[in-house]
C-alpha cells in the first residue's frame, strides 16, 4: 500500500496557456503534475480504502453534516482564495444553462447570417426540483447523502438536484467533486462503476467586448460546465454530476484516479473548453496542435472562415457578413 501523502504537498495542474506554473497546480518547469489526486484518507490506489461500507438500497438515509460554528469577532478574516485554487464556493453563483440570443448564430452586431434577427432565446436556468422525484431516482439521492455525510462530506455539496428529460441531475461543488465521484462508484448501494462520458459546454454568450449589444445576453456567472454521466452496472441506473467554474477560474479536480477512462475525456475538454483538470497525468491538447491559441467551443472563440469566390463574387468569411434584419 502506498504511503499517503501530505495534502499541503500534493494536487498540480497545468496552466491553460502554459505560460505561468502555478503555485499549488503546478511545479516549477511547467511539467504537468503526474501523481494524480489521493483517494480518501489518503490512499494513492485507484481503489479506495478497504473500509468497511455501510448502507444499502433498503437502509441508506440522508444524514446531515453538523453546521459549521459562525466565526468569532477575534477571528481575522479568511483570505480570498487565489484564481485557480480549489475553494469552496460560498454561497455559489447561480446556475444557468442559457441566455437570451439574437439571430440563428446567437451573434450580435455582425456575424447573423440567417436573416432572422428577430428570433430570441429567454435565459434558462434549471430549476430544483422538489420530492419525490419518482421512479429509482429517490433512492439514488438518499443513497447519495447517506455516502456523503460517511465520508465527511457536508449535504451543502449538492448545490441543486434536479430531474428533466427523465434524468436526475446533481450539481456539485468542485471542491468536493472527487470526494462525490469516490462515493458514488464504492457506496454499495450506488455502484455507479462506469463513467459512460465527461463532456464540456460553455453557456455563455457570445461577445461581451466593445460594442456588444442587448442581443448579446447577460454575462453568465459560472459558465462552464463539465457534465459526468454515470453509469451503474449493478442496478442498471444512470445518473448525471454536473460542477460549474468560471471563465477566470477554470480548474477541477481529475477524476483518473477514480475512473481511468477519463483520461482522454478531460484532456479533450482541456482542448476545447480550457478547463484544467488538477492532478491529470498528462494534460496536453488531444485535437489541435500544441501550440493553437485558445479553445474552439468556447462562445466568445471567433468564427473565423476564408474568403470565397463564386462566379466573380466574393463571399466573405461567416463573422464578417452582414446581418439582414
């Protein structure tokens, strides 16, 4: 069994750009950090400790962690965490999953090629809801807090549950996320063994720079998300985790340790989103080269496009046609 490690001296990432290391993410050289994220208690094995698991399908309860004591006058202030720490967000930004948008491209000022300026998008942003959830999905949750509150994980780390399209989505903290994903793959009354797919999206709008417009949307707090589905061999389950970062800090926590097949998955959302996954054993671009700047699926990535000439015409490139509304 490997020696656990001092959590003070672990957990690096790499720099989206490549250009800084950073203090806690990263060690000096740039390399990215090898040693991936210890399980609980700190164990570095892709299995988790040999404890003895308790509850089950039938006997699992939410149980809720103590509330923490509000801090005392003499207390100093606690520092604001530095962009890329892995903080607890207190109290999180709110989620949202759309804004509104102008036109088919969802572009304002220039770039709506379709001609219908006047289509519109309300913002979105999923609501909770309420029990019972129905079907196997009551069970799930309750299994779920009952892993939890085992491993010291407060209740608080599922900011929101909702279920939509018949599927139970949670959103997590990320500073508990790897804690979750240990939980939700070892809890005998979960089993979620295979991570079927780690996804990114961006939902923010296009272009918040000089001369956006109304058409543009809200800025949209938290705007990248990575999406976890799971999948459970044992009960023939499946269930969605889903954290959400900002723009300015873009880092999580890997989950290789836990699930090896999310190796590839986060290093293509690192390509194409720029969301760094901590503790990743290699984190370089899978589909552009290593030198490209920026990330394509981001919203505010130009759409970019060649000239093209046809019968003496020449059309321009899709970001600098004209808009016909």
């Amino acid at each position: 069994m490997t020696q656990p490690q001092d959590p003070a001296d672990g957990g690096s990432s790499v720099d989206p750009k490549g250009e800084q290391a950073r203090e806690g993410h990263q060690p000096a050289g740039g390399a990215p950090d090898t040693t991936g994220n210890l399980a609980p208690g700190g164990y570095n094995s892709v299995d988790s400790p040999a404890s003895t698991q308790t509850g089950t399908t039938d006997s699992a309860e939410p149980k809720t962690a103590p509330a923490a004591e509000p801090p005392s006058a003499a207390q100093p202030a606690a520092a604001q965490p530095e962009v890329g720490e892995l903080a607890v967000l207190t109290p999180p930004a709110p989620l949202t999953t759309g804004v509104e948008r102008a036109g088919m491209f969802g572009a304002g000022g220039s770039g709506d090629t379709s001609g219908y300026g006047l289509l519109r998008r309300a913002p979105y942003a999923p609501a909770p809801t309420p029990r019972p959830y129905g079907g196997y999905f009551d069970e799930v949750a309750d299994a779920l807090l009952a892993a939890a509150a085992e491993r010291g994980i407060p209740a608080t780390a599922i900011e929101q549950t909702t279920v939509a399209s018949g599927e139970i989505t949670f959103y997590l903290q990320r500073d508990h996320l790897q804690g979750m994903l240990w939980a939700v793959r070892d809890d005998p009354a979960l089993r979620f063994e295979l991570l079927s797919s780690l996804s990114g999206v961006d939902y923010g709008s296009v272009d918040h720079g000089p001369g956006a417009g109304p058409a543009d949307g809200p800025a949209v707090p938290r705007r990248l998300h990575v999406v976890y589905e799971m999948t459970s061999m044992t009960y023939r389950r499946r269930i969605r985790l889903e954290v959400a970062v900002d723009v300015a800090d873009p880092y999580l926590p890997t989950a290789v340790p836990v699930y090896p097949t999310a190796d590839w998955h986060e290093r293509e959302t690192y390509d194409m989103f720029g969301i760094v996954f901590a503790g990743h054993p290699a984190l370089t671009r899978i589909l552009m080269p290593d030198d490209w700047d920026g990330y394509p699926q981001r919203k505010d990535y130009p759409l970019g496009g060649i000239p093209v000439e046809y019968k003496g015409a020449e059309i321009a490139p899709p970001d600098e046609r004209r808009v016909y509304s």
